[in-house]
C-alpha cells in the first residue's frame, strides 16, 4: 500500500548511468528516511545470487542424472518401439497445444517408464530450435525420498522452471527471503503450488511441456492433493488458451482421481495391439541376444529344420502376458544357461505372470541362504531410499568370513543370492521392478509352500529397522564423540560405521513413526538415548537438526519427540513416571521447560501442526502462555499455521492478548498472513483488536496493509467490536488515510460514525493528502464528503499540490474544477522544502489546466525553485509542451529572465537544440539578441552546437 508520507527528489540536468545511483540538490521527507545500499555493487549481481541461492534450496536430483539412471537399469530402448505413440491422435492434440492435460496409463511391466523415457528424448527434437518452447520432467521413484512426495515433484518443477526461465524468479524470491520462510515454503506443498501457479500463469512464460513419469509411486495423499490441484487449474479450460502455454502429460499405473481426464492414452486394453508389436520387438532383440550367447549347430537340425529360437520367441510372447518385464526378467535368466536344450526345458516349467516369477526366484534360494536374504529383502522393502552394498551389509550386520575374498564382494554375492527380485545398480541394491516390492509387501500369504519366511509384516519390519538405527546410533554417539564433525563436512567420512550411520541419523524416526504403538518399546531397549540427559541424543540431534558446531545442542527429550511428530513415544515419555513429566508427580514444571530458544515442548508440537499431541501435553499441564525468547506463544505459532490449533488452544484457555517481542498479538500475526477463520475465531473468544505493536500498528492497519480492508464483512465486524478507526498505526493515521484499500461503502461508514475526513496525522497529512499523492479512484468520494483541497501538511503542501507533483491530471483538474481558492496568493506562491511552487509542478508535467488556474490567479510566474529556475525556465529544459510554453509566456512569464549562466529561454531552447521551442518563442518576441556570460547569441550558440 502507499505509505502515508512522501519523499521527493529534484534532479536537473543529471543523468545517471545503468546500475548507478545519483543524489543531486536536496532530499525532503516528511519521516526519518534510511538509505540502505546493498553489499553487491551491481543489483543485477544481487539478483543473480538470490536466483541462486533459492534454486539451490529447491534442488532435490537432477532429471536428467534421475533418466540416466533408468536407462541403464532398464537398458536401451529396441529400436522401432514407442514410437507409435508420435502418431497418435490424442498425443499429438497435446503435443500441439490443442489439449493441455494427457494422461498415459498402463499395467504393471507394459513399458510406461520407457515410454516416458522415450518421449523426453524426442519431444526437444519437436521444438526445432525454438527458444520460447521448453520441456520438463520428472520420474518419481517410490524408494526414493527425494522422488516420492507431491512435495519433491513441485521443488522440482519450480526449480527447472525458473532455470530456464530465470526473470519468473520474482515468483518464488519473496518465500526465499529468510531461513525461517525457506523452511516454510520447502516443507509446505500449498505454498509450493502458489509458486508453481504463479510461474505457469506469468504472462511472459514461454511455451512449458511437463512429463510426469510415475505418478502412482507417490503415496496416494500426495496424488491426491496434486492432482486435485492440476484438475483445478486446468478445468475448465480458460477461454483465452492462455494455459496451454503450461501443458501437463503424466504417465502412470491406473489412478481413480485422473479417471475424469478426458485425454486418455490406454497402453491395455485401447493400444493393446502396438503394445503387442513392441513386446514383439523387445522379444526379438532379446532373442537375437541369446543366440549369440549360446552355440548353435546347424548339423543338429531335423528333417522339419526346426529352429530352437524360433521356439523360444514364440513361447516368449505366449506367456508374457502383454508385459515386457516379465520378458526381461525371464531372459536374463535365460541368458545363464549354456545349452538350448537348458533353455526350452528352463522355458517349459517357468511360469505365467510376474506374481508367480517372484515366487519362483524366492522358491530357488537355497536354505542355508534364507536368513541372510530375509533380513537384506526386509530392508530393501522398507527403507526410505535405495541403500548401498555397504549400508545393507551394515544393516543386517553381516558377517563375511575371513579370506582371500573382501568383505565387499562377499556382501555382493549374498545380495545376488536373493535372486532376481533385486539388482545392483553402480553399487546401489534396487527392485527389478516396482511391482516386486509390491508383491514383498502383499497381506495375503505367498503362493506355494516354503515362502513364510519371504513374508514381510510391515509394523514389525519397522521396528526391526529403527531397532538396529537406533542402536547403531548409541553405539557411535558416545562420551568421547569428537563433537566437531557436522554435516558441513563434505562426507561422513569420519564417522564409525560409517555405512548405515547416515541412514539411521536422518531416517530412524520415519520408521519409528511406521511402528505404531509397538514403538514404546524401544523407549526401555534404549534407555540411554530416550533418558532425560543423554549424550547419544544430543550429539544425534546436533547432526540431525543441522545446527552449526559452536551451537548448544542440549534439546530435552520431549522437545525432541515433538519436533519428530511420534505420538507413541510422546505419551510412554509423559507416562513413564522417572521422566518426571506428570503433573501429579510434583514436577510438573518439567512439562514446561523451555530450551536454549525459550520454546516449550507445546511451542514445538504446535510449529509442527501435531495436533494429538498438543492434547496430550495440555492434558498433563502444559502452559500455553509460555513466551520464547522471541516472545511469542503457542497461540502465535498457531495463529499463522493452523486453523483447527488455534481454535483447540482457544477452547484450552490460551490467553489471546500476550504480545511477542514485536508487540504482535496472535490477532496481529493471522491477519498478517490473511486468514479470516482464524481471525474471527480470536476475535469471537474477546482478543482486542486495538491492541498495538511496538511500531503502533494496531489489528485495523495490519488487516488493511495485507489487503483485507476492502472486505465489508471483515470491517464491520470489527467495526462491531469497537474497533478505534481513529488511530490504526505509529504515525497517527486514521482509516480513512489509508482510503485507496477501502471500499467506498467502508469510507462512507467511517464518515458516518464521526470520522473526521480532515483529520491529520503526524506530518500533518489529511486522508486528501494522501489519496491525491497515490493517484487513488476514491478522491472525487472523499471531496463530495466534504475533504479540504486547500488544508496545508506541515510542509505547506496542500492535496492540489500533491497532484500536480504527481503528474496527475485528472485530479488536479478535480481540484480545479471544484474551485481551489485564488484568493490566497501567499499559499499558491509557497515553495516546497525542495524549492518547487505548485506551478513548477503543473508546468513540468503538462497540466494545462492548473496552469491556467494559477495564471489567473495572478500567482507570481518569476518565482526561482532552489536549481534557480522558473516555471518558464524549467518547461523548457526539460522539452516541455509548447502549449505550456505558450500559455506560461502569454500569461505574463518574462522569457528573458537569465539562468546562472546568463542564458535566456530562446538560448536554452537552442543549445538543446529544440526547433520548435525555438521558433515559438521568436514567434512570441524573444529578444535574438540577448547574450549569455560568453557573449555569444541564441544564433551562435545553435551554430556552434
């Protein structure tokens, strides 16, 4: 919003060059005025290390590092394969701008993953060049953290978005500003989606295509929401096309919410004939491959000349089953086979469909090998992120024997062991196939006998991992830990054990959170890290939190388990009565204790928007008047993150008026982020919307300047409330200063209720004054309700001459058409602080109108701003009008009055070479022959020039 006072420079005959700042003359401001320059020299550096540093916080992996990895897990594309899908109807309408959303689905093992990467390569070559056209993309990988939430999809998108587009940075800068906004908008997916929206929609985006690859791997809460949102952006289509500069295709398994997309592409059963034809393909190639493994001897052909891979294509595609994973994996083992004989007879028992194969491969694992494979099957089902051979070798503390065999390859070997459910990847253990983890993951029982020790129950699994994190945790984390290892170093490289220790640091407590209720019992099992003081924890938690190394790290427990969200471990702490936490124990100051921030363990539980847990710590007597160091509550930390926790603290007593360092109120800091519900729900329970911040501002001006004044419901009921429209902020405007955000049913209100409209706040500025400095719509209003255009602020200036210092000419011919006073000649004569009269103002910028008011006024023409310059003078230096000229010079203006530099008007107009200025002023009797201080003549002065 416009600020209630103003600051003006004059600057004559100065220029500035790019990137440079330059102060002429005198600087006037009606306030204290602060000149910040910025540590970069160049602004343009400044914004470039912005763009910079908010791009590095939204990096997650690189797409095309994420398409590399496919590729090689997958292989090469069989030549001939996808490509149907380049004349497909559907696509291309997409592909050319006449669909915006497409959806590409298929079955499990139907070659959606190669599709996309397929489509990636070649949608570039479409562009043919075309630098306004970009393409974006992204493969989500179910194992993988950085790959696997609605979160991490946005992160990424925005972040190739503005890599390629960097002027859309102005976008996402304002939410990157600070740590504690960074923090917020990496962790929130609506405040991602408002970024996202903004980019998509910017007028000046280039033409955007996005592949999402996978989308079905997300957990569904994040399908949901993201979809939900897209749905919502695209539908329905806005009439101006402007969305298809953004154009979505995503490429998935079956997912119910994009069942009403009515750009469909069926891999099964629509496309399920150019399916066949790849699998064909693919089986072909692979097929080829076999036989250059395998020696064939054309001596052994029977009468029928019988071909064995002719055997093997054909039985290939009879029992695949439309999928070419099932292919893939029956071919590799195939390929271990020496003889053709070994591969029909392999071919004949092997089974149909990719359950039944799973079976088999774990079927085929020999029993001494079992338990080994158990353990090492259970952590690449469960954890978070595809582990390295190291790390699982860790995990389930493999034993290799002593020999001439390193501990790596023997670690190897018992992985290959597990079949070909998994493979190793540049060190890194995989599925062969998302649905191999599903198939792990099954509730019901494996087919066939001798497979329960395959079997997977998810809660017990878990425990089983953060047992062995937290235990590897303990063991590292002791008294004579070396406290200066942080994660600012490079590796971990100084960590013991240091091949799952990483793992179990950051994601322990995802597993815990899995566990459910059998949780609590590692709160006994590992006593040492969940005791009250605990070296492991605290040198845990200085890794984990990422705090810098001179920063005490000493978080209570309970703090600890609150910022993590694990509820079982939250209740067995405050049950366990040696911790000290219950109320009727006697110490129930404990439950309040507050660390090295001031913040009390309810502070963290709020900020984390757990809301069980924040029953269960009021219900054993926590205090939610407690103030952090920053002053604020936890009633501040829910009025602007949770509508559903204010009105539980509310409900729970929490006190509404408490003010944080700021002076803020709970009421303050929800208005500031714009939320009327919770508003209402503070000012419904008695919170004081007069209360003031330490900068003056009250609720009123903090609801207007985040733009909710022009919202007649939000201002009446405050209005109701006996809200003080008098006073609303430091500098003593009322609301009717702040006019240009309000509705003119609002100021009518206001008029109404007694507020004076020439009311004047601290530089002495009426609401006039202000509305006719911001160029508002709402000036005619505030005139016809009776506002003074000739009240003086304590510069002298009157709203009349605001407008003309402000170039507008629609209020200052308001204001002259409402008869502004020319009977007072000392006032219309009055320099401003900066040496200007009105006059100077309406000249310089064109107003025809104020000038001839002012002419005939009979105001003095020959009064010299603090540059020495009259209103005559000053239009012609700066190129003015010729009818300003002409009615300046016809109203009585000297034109011969000299500068500095003894320079008439007609000789200015010359050295700047103005012809037409010229030959007006001759036209109206300037003297040719007048001399500057060199002697020379406006005619010699122009033959020079």
């Amino acid at each position: 919003m416009a600020s209630a006072s103003t600051l003006q420079q004059e600057i004559a005959d100065v220029s500035a060059e790019n990137n440079s700042v330059a102060i002429v003359g005198n600087v006037a401001a009606n306030r204290d005025v602060n000149i910040n320059w910025a540590a970069t020299a160049n602004p343009r550096d400044a914004i470039q290390n912005a763009t910079k540093e908010c791009l590095d916080a939204l990096y997650l992996t690189n797409p095309e590092d994420d398409r590399e990895v496919l590729c090689s897990a997958k292989g090469t594309r069989v030549a001939g394969t996808c490509e149907w899908i380049s004349e497909h109807k559907t696509y291309n309408e997409w592909l050319h701008g006449n669909t915006s959303y497409l959806w590409i689905s298929g079955g499990p093992g139907k070659g959606k993953t190669m599709m996309s990467i397929y489509l990636t390569e070649t949608i570039p070559q479409t562009f043919q060049g075309r630098k306004d056209e970009h393409l974006l993309y992204y493969f989500c990988r179910h194992q993988d953290e950085k790959c696997n939430t609605a979160i991490t999809i946005l992160r990424s998108l925005i972040h190739q978005i503005v890599s390629k587009c960097p002027e859309l940075v102005k976008h996402a800068l304002p939410r990157f500003d600070s740590p504690v906004k960074r923090q917020d908008t990496l962790s929130s997916l609506d405040a991602l989606w408002v970024i996202f929206k903004a980019l998509v929609t910017d007028p000046g985006l280039c033409t955007i295509l996005c592949l999402i690859d996978g989308l079905d791997e997300c957990d569904e809460k994040s399908q949901h929401l993201l979809l939900q949102k897209f749905w919502n952006y695209f539908y329905p289509p806005d009439a101006s096309s402007e969305s298809n500069r953004f154009r979505l295709a995503i490429v998935s398994r079956e997912i119910v919410y994009l069942n009403k997309c009515p750009n469909i592409i069926k891999l099964d059963p629509d496309n399920q004939k150019m399916i066949a034809s790849d699998i064909g393909r693919f089986v072909s190639d692979r097929v080829m491959e076999l036989t250059k493994s395998i020696p064939y001897d054309n001596d052994s052909q029977d009468s029928h000349n019988y071909h064995p891979e002719q055997y093997v294509y054909a039985k290939l595609l009879q029992k695949s089953g439309g999928t070419f994973l099932w292919v893939g994996m029956v071919m590799n083992i195939l390929l271990r086979l020496v003889t053709w004989t070994e591969v029909i007879q392999e071919l004949q028992d092997l089974p149909e469909g990719l359950s039944e194969i799973y079976s088999r491969m774990l079927r085929d694992i020999p029993s001494g090998n079992k338990e080994t494979t158990s353990r090492i099957l259970r952590w690449v089902t469960l954890a978070l992120r595809p582990l390295n051979i190291k790390e699982i070798a860790s995990a389930v503390d493999f034993q290799p024997m002593s020999g001439p065999i390193s501990d790596k390859v023997q670690m190897k070997e018992a992985i290959v062991r597990c079949g070909q459910i998994l493979k190793i990847h540049d060190d890194y253990v995989y599925f062969v196939h998302n649905s191999a983890q599903e198939y792990m993951l099954r509730t019901e029982h494996h087919s066939g006998e001798g497979l329960e020790w395959a079997r997977i129950q998810t809660t017990d699994g878990h425990l089983e991992l953060t047992q062995r994190c937290l235990a590897l945790i303990s063991q590292s984390f002791h008294e004579n830990w070396d406290d200066d290892i942080s994660v600012s170093d490079s590796t971990f490289h100084k960590l013991p054990a240091p091949g799952l220790l990483t793992y179990a640091i950051f994601d322990w407590p995802s597993h815990a959170k899995r566990c459910l209720s059998l949780v609590k019992i590692i709160v006994d099992q590992y006593e040492s890290f969940f005791a009250p003081e605990s070296i492991p924890r605290t040198h845990w938690w200085k890794i984990y939190y990422r705090l810098p190394q001179e920063t005490d790290s000493s978080q209570p427990l309970l703090h600890v388990l609150c910022y993590l969200g694990i509820f079982p471990l939250i209740e067995a702490t405050l049950v366990r009565e040696s911790m000290g936490y219950r109320v009727d124990s006697g110490v129930d100051r404990t439950i309040n204790k507050q660390d090295v921030r001031g913040n009390t363990a309810l502070h963290i539980a709020v900020s984390r928007n757990n809301h069980a847990a924040v029953r269960l710590l009021i219900g054993y007597g926590a205090d939610s008047n407690i103030q952090n160091k920053n002053g604020r509550t936890a009633l501040h930390e829910a009025s602007v993150r949770d509508t559903k926790m204010t009105q539980l603290l509310v409900d729970r007593g929490a006190e509404l008026d408490i003010q944080n360092m700021n002076g803020q109120t709970a009421l303050h800091l929800t208005t500031s982020v714009r939320n009327l519900t919770r508003m209402n729900i503070l000012l419904n329970h008695g919170a004081d919307p007069n209360t003031r911040d330490r900068n003056g501002i009250t609720v009123l001006r903090s609801i207007i300047d985040n733009r909710l004044g022009n919202s007649e419901e939000v201002m009446q009921q405050l209005i109701e409330r006996g809200v003080d429209l008098k006073i609303i902020d430091g500098e003593k405007n009322s609301l009717l200063h702040v006019q240009p955000h309000l509705s003119e049913k609002v100021i009518r209100q206001a008029v109404g209720l007694g507020l004076d409209i020439n009311g004047k706040n601290a530089n002495g500025e009426t609401p006039l004054h202000i509305a006719a400095w911001v160029c508002s719509q709402g000036v005619p209003l505030l005139v016809e309700l009776g506002a003074d255009i000739h009240a003086q602020d304590r510069s002298g200036q009157t709203p009349f001459d605001r407008a003309c210092a402000r170039n507008s000419a629609k209020i200052s011919d308001l204001f002259v058409n409402k008869r502004a006073d020319p009977t007072n000649i000392d006032v219309l004569n009055k320099r401003s602080p900066y040496g200007q009269t009105t006059l100077h103002d309406s000249a310089k910028y064109g107003r025809n109108h104020a000038v001839e008011f002012f002419i005939n006024s009979k105001v003095d023409l020959e009064v010299k701003n603090f540059h020495g310059l009259t209103a005559l003078q000053e239009v012609v230096l700066r190129h003015g009008r010729i009818e300003i000229i002409k009615l300046l010079v016809e109203g009585g203006a000297n034109m011969e009055v000299e500068n500095q530099y003894g320079r008439t008007v007609l000789s200015r107009a010359a050295s700047l070479g103005m012809t037409e200025n010229v030959r007006l002023l001759l036209g109206l009797g300037a003297d040719l022959g007048a001399k500057d201080k060199k002697g020379q003549t406006a005619l010699q002065i122009a033959i020079g020039k």
